[in-house]
C-alpha cells in the first residue's frame, strides 16, 4: 500500500487517517503474529506431550515384551529382533496394551532398518534406509514430528480420515545403553489438536477485540485532539487574515485576493475569453481623526466597522473588500468594467454619506473619498491597476473630499 504524501501542519485529518492506517497495520500484524505463536506454542505442546507419551510406552512395551522384541547373543550382547513365530503373540500383547492409550500404530526397527514388527502386518521386513528420521533415531536421538495423515487404520482396524498424527522416532537401548534399534510410535491427536484449533482461534478473537476497543479509544483521543489543531489552525489564519476590529479581510489577504483574481483574469485574456477585467476602489474615511479626537477611538473602531458592514451590503457574493490600513478600504470587483466599477463607487458613497452614524449617543455625517481604476492590457502586476486607484483617491482629496475619482 503507498500513501500519498501529505502535511500535517497543513492537514489535521492526515494524523487520522495515519493513526487509521497504522492501526490497521498494527492489528493485522499483531493478530497474525499472536496467530502464528500460539499456535507454534501450541504444537509444540501437542508433539511434546504425544512424545513423552511415546517414551513412556515405548519403555512399557520394552519392559513386557522385552524377550519377545530383543534376541541376546552368546557375547551377552542383545539385538532387535522378533521371530516370525512370535509375532502373532506380541501382536496380540500390544494391541491390548495400546487400545485405550489413542496409538493407531507402531513399529520396531533393527539397527538395519529393517521393520521386524509393525501393527501393520504388510510392512513387515521392509527396510527404509533412507528414513533419515529412522538414522537419527539410531544414533541415539528420539524425534517427533505432527503430520495430517488423510486416512489412518487404527489398531482396532477402523479406519480414520484427516487425522492429526504424532509419529516419534525412539531409540531402543540394551542394558549397556548402546542403541539397539527403534520404536516408531503414531498416536492420534486429532481431538487434542482440533481443540487446540478453537483455543487459537478463540484467543485470536477475544485479542482482536482487545485491540479494536484500544484502537477506537485512541482514535476518539486523537480524533480530539486533531479538532483542537483544526480549530488552533483556523483560529490562527483568520488572526493571520482578517481584521480584527472589522471582521474582513486584512490588507495582507486583500492583496492575495487581488493577485489571484489578476492571475485568473491574465489566464482568460491568453485563452481569448472574456471577462477578463477587474475593478478597483480604494476608498478614504474622511477627517476620520477628527472622529477620534472629537468622539474617542472606540467611537472611531465603531465607525470603521458600520462602514465595512455597508461597503460589505453593497457587494455582489464573488467582490472582496479589505481593510487596507488605518482608515483606508479597498474593494475587488471581478469582471467590473470602468463604468461598472464608478457605478459600485457611487453606489457606496452614498450609503455611506445618506446616513448618519449613531457615535455616543449622537447622530453623525461621514463622508468618503473613492479612487477607482481598472485593469488595462498593458498592465503586468496587480499593484499598477491599485495604484492607480490609489493615485485618483489622493487626487480627489486634493480636491476637496467627498467625491468619487
């Protein structure tokens, strides 16, 4: 899985959709490793314990059955071996020994690899020298190993199918603890192993809901804090963006706005399309300090804000106004011809100058003064069309204020 690359300063919710994915991650490999190692534990439960068992019947039937399994030589020395005439017997022998023990078959081996006896009468006298889990077991070794056996005859004749088998390899010793031959021993654990099987699977289940609860606890606890940021985060652009007396944007996202909106209108004019022009207005309080030396600063905070809220009321959704500093407003008219842009101009002016401003208590006159300008062709930044507004506004004050320029 690739995951795109992404900021979490910029985006909050990548921190969740990382904790998301980690934990994913997390739970499938915690679960398909705790899979794994309880059921390696497990198995070597299993094969250890049918192996002990195996020892322990493979001395019983040694012990029983010694002169039956084992002819001593004149040098006092003793070998596996049983005589075709006795096998009857000791078939007999073990066959009630090992019914209620789950063993579905067994068989002895001399140091030649040779079967003397088996459960399995057919195999009788085979030899398997390549079983390398029979050399091992000659040289001294016992060995075990569970393996899925699609049908088995057990000792009573009955067949068995998709059965879990342990077969141990076990060294048979003299009295001189030389080995001597081997027991291979098969006892069933299909049932120990089956339930077994549940358990894994049972304890898979109740970790994975362990994990799932932990999982969505600290999802919910990252998912907080994530909404702290976003909220930090928004808190922070609208101090870095938006005046904090009026409301509206600052002089430094006025700007950005200005800039995109010239970059749109540049890309349109290359492709031939119309509506490529953009109005400005950059309009002055008039005597404002006058306002705040007469009425107070907090009259004059007062002031500013009546007057964004009207200028705001007059625009269409898509225009943009800025507080551009001090007492100085600038407004964004997209796809605003020149006599457009006078149009919205005078339109403000007179919502501004019609009615009065309540200020302590008294009813007071303001006016304002408007520059205007529009994009021209020959225009290669924002700032040019800007500056011309800004240059008719300080022409119509030099001329007396109150007028549109």
């Amino acid at each position: 899985m690739v995951f795109a690359p992404f900021d979490v300063k910029k985006d909050p919710d990548a921190l969740l959709r990382l904790f998301s994915a980690a934990a994913v991650l997390f739970i499938v490999l915690i679960l398909c490793l705790a899979g794994f190692g309880f059921r390696a534990a497990l198995h070597r439960y299993v094969v250890s314990n049918a192996e002990q068992d195996a020892i322990r019947v493979s001395r019983a039937i040694l012990a029983e059955e010694k002169e039956h399994l084992t002819t001593s030589s004149p040098d006092g020395s003793s070998t596996v071996n049983v005589r075709p005439e006795e096998i009857p017997t000791l078939d007999q022998h073990l066959r009630r020994f090992l019914a209620p023990l789950n063993i579905v078959k067994i068989k002895v081996y001399s140091t030649d690899c040779r079967i003397t006896y088996s459960t399995d009468a057919t195999i009788i006298g085979m030899v398997n020298k390549e079983n390398l889990r029979l050399r091992k077991a000659l040289a001294g070794f016992v060995d075990s190993r569970l393996e899925k056996k699609e049908e088995v005859r057990d000792l009573a004749k009955e067949q068995r199918f998709n059965a879990d088998v342990v077969e141990t390899y076990i060294p048979v010793r003299d009295n001189n603890n030389k080995v001597i031959g081997s027991f291979e021993i098969y006892r069933d654990v299909t049932n120990t192993w089956a339930q077994f099987k549940n358990a894994i699977v049972m304890l898979i289940g109740v970790l994975f809901l362990v994990l799932l609860l932990v999982f969505v606890l600290s999802f919910l606890m990252v998912q907080k804090v994530t909404r702290s940021v976003k909220e930090i985060q928004k808190t922070i652009r609208e101090q870095a963006t938006t005046d904090p007396l009026t409301g509206i944007p600052n002089k430094r996202k006025i700007l950005h706005t200005a800039e995109k909106e010239f970059s749109r209108a540049c890309r349109r004019r290359d492709k031939g399309l119309s509506d490529v022009e953009i109005g400005f207005i950059m309009m002055d309080v008039d005597r404002f300090k006058e306002v705040n030396d007469g009425y107070g600063h907090l009259a004059g905070d007062l002031l500013l804000k009546e007057i964004s809220g009207r200028i705001t009321d007059s625009l269409r959704v898509f225009d943009a106004v800025g507080r551009f500093g001090g007492d100085e407003f600038l407004v964004i008219l997209p796809g605003s011809n020149l006599e457009q842009t006078r149009s919205v101009a005078h339109k403000i002016w007179m919502l501004i100058r019609e009615k009065a401003f309540l200020l302590e208590g008294r009813e007071v006159a303001v006016t304002v003064t408007l520059g205007i300008s529009t994009l021209q062709s020959g225009d290669t930044e924002y700032t040019e069309a800007v500056k011309r507004a800004d240059d008719n506004l300080y022409r119509a004050k030099s001329e007396g204020r109150d007028r549109v320029l």
